[in-house]
C-alpha cells in the first residue's frame, strides 16, 4: 500500500488561484514599468544576520575540488550588483530556503517578492507596499505608525529612553508564559514584546499596519537617518497584517565601511552563538563601493500574501508540497 | 533519558516541566522579525490537568516524560485509591481522586479504562466513550412512549445522573456516552 502523502497539501482550486495571484503580482510591476529579473538561487557568499540561518552545500568540480555553496535567504545581494551596475527598478519572485524555520507560518523553502526602486524615496515605498496590498490582496488601505509611536501606544514605552531592565521587568509581569531564566539584550527584549503584545493587538484590526523607524541596533542594511522627534533611527520598515508578517523595506545603506561593519558584527554574534560564520559577500561589497544608487527595497512572503487573499491560516495550503513532502 | 528540541515539538509530545508530566496541545513556531525565533506552547500539566502557556526558545531542550498510556480493568475502592489491575499481569495500580476525577461517575468493577502512567503511577484515569449501565433509581416508566419527547433524570448504578426518555425503568441497562453524559440507548444483550 502505497500512502497518500504523495498528493499536493493545497487544494487544485488553491494552486489555480496561486498561479493567478503570481500573474497579477508581475501585471501591477509591468504597468509601473518595473523590471523582472531573476539571479542565481546558489551562492559563494550568504548573510551574516545572527538568526538568519542559510542552507549549505558544496560544488564539487571533476577533480572532487570542493567549494562551499549556500542556497540564498533572498535575492538582496544579487539584486543590488544588478542595481550598481545600472540597471534600475528592478523585482523578483524567487525561492528562497531559511534553515530551521518551520511552522504554520513558515516553511524553510519560501516563495519571496523582493523589489528595488531607484526613483521611490522610503515613504514612497512605503505607499506602493500599500497599493500593492490594496489591489493584489484586496486588503484594506494600511494604517502608518513609527515604531516609537506603535510602543508609546500600545505599551506607553518610549522606546529612546528606556532601559533594557524596564522592558525585561513589562516581559515578566505581562508574558506569564516566559520562563524567569529568559535571557534577552534590548533589542531581543523590544522583539519579544512586539511579537506577543503589540502584534496581536494590530492584527485584530484586519488592516494592515506599516511600521516604520526601527531602533538603529536593527537596522540590518537600511540606512540610519533622524526620525521626525529627532532620534537616530534605522530607515527600515515592516508591514504586520492580521498576525503575520509580512514585508521588510530598507532606504538602503549605501556606505559599504558602515556595512562592512556591521556584518563583521554580525559574524561576531554568530560566534558567539555557537554558529559557523558567513563569508561576506565581497561581490556585493566591491558593487556598493562601486556606487551603489539611491534606492529603496522591500522584500514580501508570497505565500503569506496569498494566505491572506484566500483567508488561510497555514502556508501549506498555498503552497505545492509542504517541505516534509518535498 | 531521552530529550527532545523544539524542533520535535508536536501535539502529544511528553515532557518534563518544572518537575511535572506535561503533554503539548499546540505548539507555535515564531520568528519576530530578524530575531531570534521561539516557540509559544500550549501544554496540559497530566498532574494537575491545568491547562498553561511557556515560551522556548528555538532549539531549547526538554526532558522527555515516561508517560504511557495502558488499558487495566477498575477492581475496587477502599475511599482512599481506586485500584486498577493489568489484566495480564496481575499487577495493581492505585489511582488518587485527582486522576479519578474525569471519571468517578463511570467507574465499575471489571470494566476496562485507559490509564495514564507517569514512573507506574496513574495521572489519569479515562472512561471508555461509550458504558452499558443499568438504572438504580428513576421516575417511574410511562409505558408506550417511545416519543423520546421530554426526558428525566435517572440515576445508573456507578452514581452517574442522566436525562432519559420518559419510558425507562429502574433496573434496565443503557448505552450512555461518557463524552457527555447523555443516554445513546437501551443496551442490546
């Protein structure tokens, strides 16, 4: 006897409506005359982000010579060596593979929308994340709030002034689920209670919300810049909506000593941890150095984004096959 | 013994908790944004039957619980412990009012209940969905009516209390779901 776990996790309707759903992402592009491109999925280099896990292999030549290869976590790097040498406003539908990320909400292989605009400023980017959602996911026009206001609100913290104590003490009184022994640095501390506090709140307004001004600590590759109260803020963004999240926006850094830096940190971390470190990408490095333009970027889950259209609560009944199936 | 990652994590799973048998009921993969990702489970304590909440981190240890599920047939009480015995070994097991405590009222000699064991010891008692039980005390029968309009209560012979139709007498035997309490029908013999 043969088992049924051969046949698709998604219904035949499901996979139509996905094939349909890709058609109408690459039609909104098109008439903003925005570029399809696609880059290699294998990779000599990957992202240092600490919790950013790549899947690894090796490109064996003829002569059993071996090279370390890595299946990307996104098109980001590549997109931006195609942004310096001038090739301007630019999107991708790629698979992208995230090591030990499994859930109903994620899946280590991913189908991810990821685009770049020269000609759009950060808030400009921000609107068309809103139009696209508006009119490929017909979801309701997005509410705006800064991470310093979505926290003065939601948790009466302002997030400049306070103390890694005092968010560890709000954690431990608020998340009873928490164990006493939880570690955390500041930045894991604002994460955790995002995550569990401030999420669930936004999502039970069913409109997206987009967040914007991150805390300058998790500015990953988005540019620092002063915020409208006049901090030091990182120009990166995300979009929440009805509990997932769904899109991450950078006004790009351009400064590759700046970004050199913080991936060095990175590796820091990484060793700290206990985890192999990632070889910086010295392609990506050389084509910032190069000039990279003033550019805006977003990258969107798509299979989230369809979750959403079809009202869905797990990935894999949008997807083909779920990853145990694969 | 053996210890699981989150990554095992699944509905079911057995684990040790702060001292005490647990088993998961839901259990949440989360990443927050590029941090570090967690799991947010949902677990029954099998000591206490309280239903909780705790966070792990991903890739965080649990100890595994030596918990089994097993089959014995109840013998009897002595008000203290209600003894279950292993029908092929013999061997007895005596289970405290807490494990009982989902199914006091269903409780009789020779019948056969799932009982969870944690180290030999009983944490739960369950009944079987479904117990043939005769009828200790009711109003009398109205003869005739198979309408199965109305009802009554009717107590059955373990202390069990259940709605009835109008036409049952004390001393017959009913199917009774234990899930919710409620009468199925008369017992075929």
């Amino acid at each position: 006897m043969y088992d049924k776990d051969w046949q698709p996790s998604a219904s035949l309707d499901h996979l139509k409506r996905r094939a349909q759903f890709l058609t109408e992402i690459r039609r909104f592009f098109y008439q903003r005359d925005v570029l399809e491109v696609d880059t290699p999925i294998l990779s000599h280099a990957a992202p240092t982000a600490p919790y950013l896990d790549s899947f690894t292999t090796q490109y064996i030549a003829a002569g059993g010579q071996k090279t370390p290869c890595y299946l990307q976590t996104s098109p980001e790097f590549a997109m931006k060596r195609l942004l310096a040498a001038g090739l301007g406003d630019i999107y991708q539908i790629a698979k992208v593979f995230r090591n030990g990320e499994q859930g109903r909400h994620h899946s280590p292989e991913f189908t991810m929308l990821e685009w770049y605009r020269p000609s759009l400023s950060y808030h400009q980017l921000m609107a068309e994340v809103d139009d696209l959602l508006q009119s490929v996911v017909a979801l309701p026009a997005a509410i705006k709030m800064s991470y310093q206001q979505v926290f003065s609100e939601y948790l009466a913290i302002d997030v400049s002034t306070v103390s890694e104590q005092q968010l560890k003490q709000l954690a431990m009184s608020r998340l009873t689920s928490l164990p006493e022994d939880w570690q955390a640095d500041k930045d894991g501390w604002l994460e955790l209670l995002m995550s569990e506090l401030i999420e669930p709140q936004l999502a039970s307004s069913g409109c997206p919300y987009i967040i914007y001004d991150f805390p300058a600590s998790q500015a990953q590759l988005a540019k620092l810049h002063r915020s409208e109260d006049g901090n030091t803020v990182a120009a990166r963004f995300e979009v929440y909506a009805q509990g997932l999240e769904l899109a991450n926006g950078y006004d790009e850094c351009l400064d590759a000593e700046e970004l050199s830096q913080r991936f060095t940190e990175d590796n820091l971390i990484r060793q700290q941890q206990g985890k192999a470190t990632m070889p910086i990408d010295q392609h990506l490095m050389a084509a910032i150095n190069s000039g990279l333009p003033a550019c805006t970027g977003v990258a969107i889950g798509v299979d989230r984004l369809l979750m959403l259209k079809l009202g869905v609560k797990d990935i894999n009944d949008v997807t083909s096959f779920r990853f145990e199936q694969s | 013994m053996a210890s699981y990652s989150t990554n095992e994590f699944k509905s079911g799973l057995k684990f040790m908790l702060d001292g005490d048998p647990c088993s998961i009921i839901e259990n949440e993969f989360v990443k927050p944004g590029k941090g570090q990702a967690f799991n947010r489970v949902k677990f029954r304590n099998l000591k206490t039957g309280r239903v909780n909440e705790r966070t792990f981190k991903s890739g965080d240890t649990v100890e595994s619980a030596d918990v089994i599920e097993t089959d014995l047939e109840y013998s009897y009480t002595d008000g203290e412990f209600w003894y279950f015995m292993d029908p092929t070994s013999f061997e007895q097991y005596g289970a405290d009012a807490n494990a009982i405590s989902e199914s006091k009222d269903w409780l009789k000699e020779q019948y056969v209940y799932t009982v969870t064991l944690w180290n030999g010891t009983p944490l739960l008692v369950t009944p079987p969905n479904f117990v043939n039980l005769a009828v200790v005390e009711t109003d009398p029968g109205v003869r005739g009516d198979t309408s199965g309009g109305g009802g009554k209560p009717a107590t059955l012979e373990t202390g069990a209390v259940v709605r009835v139709p109008l036409f049952i007498e004390i001393g017959e035997v009913l199917r009774v779901d234990t899930r919710s309490s409620s009468y199925v029908e008369r017992a075929k013999d």
